[in-house]
C-alpha cells in the first residue's frame, strides 16, 4: 500500500462518496514500489461491501472522469486483467 496514494485519494475533488470509497480502495491495493494496482472486482466488492456489478459502475464513472485509467491485460487465464492507474501520476511535482 502507498500511503501517499490514498493521501491523494481522498484530496480528489468532485466525487460521490461510492466513488472516493473505491478510489481510496484501488489506492490501498497499489503496489508501491512497483507502482502496479490490478485488483479484480470481486476483490473489490469484498474489501468495499459493494456488489460486483456497483464496483464496475464506480469503476467506469472514476475512468469517465479521468481520474484514473484503465489498461486491459491479456492473462493466461480465462479472464483479461484490468490494471489501474491514478491521475496523479502524470503531475509532475509531489505535494
């Protein structure tokens, strides 16, 4: 977990409760030395008591307003693997 990730999380302006909680959520889930976030959604539905189908809403709503995006992986698996990352990677100076 980067507790600078989630720092920055909850500075994000202009989101419903539901989309903080989620983007506070993938933040703790991020890797900090590698800087790599790709949980699944029922991953997150667990950690969040969100349903599966309500993660994926919040999920799409936070990509929609760019503060995060979304990489699709090809897995080995039969799943591809979403991963994540944050608006605040791009800004150049660290608060």
């Amino acid at each position: 977990m980067s507790w600078n990730d989630v720092r920055k999380a909850f500075k994000q302006k202009e989101l419903t409760p539901g989309e903080k909680y989620l983007l506070i959520s993938l933040a703790d889930c991020r890797n900090n030395g590698t800087k790599l976030c790709f949980p699944g959604s029922a991953f997150l539905a667990e950690k969040t008591n969100y349903s599966a189908r309500q993660v994926k809403r919040l999920i799409k709503s936070l990509h929609e307003k760019e503060i995060i995006s979304i990489t699709k992986k090809k897995t080995s698996g039969r799943f591809p693997s979403n991963h994540y990352s944050f608006v605040w990677d791009d800004e150049l100076e660290d608060e």
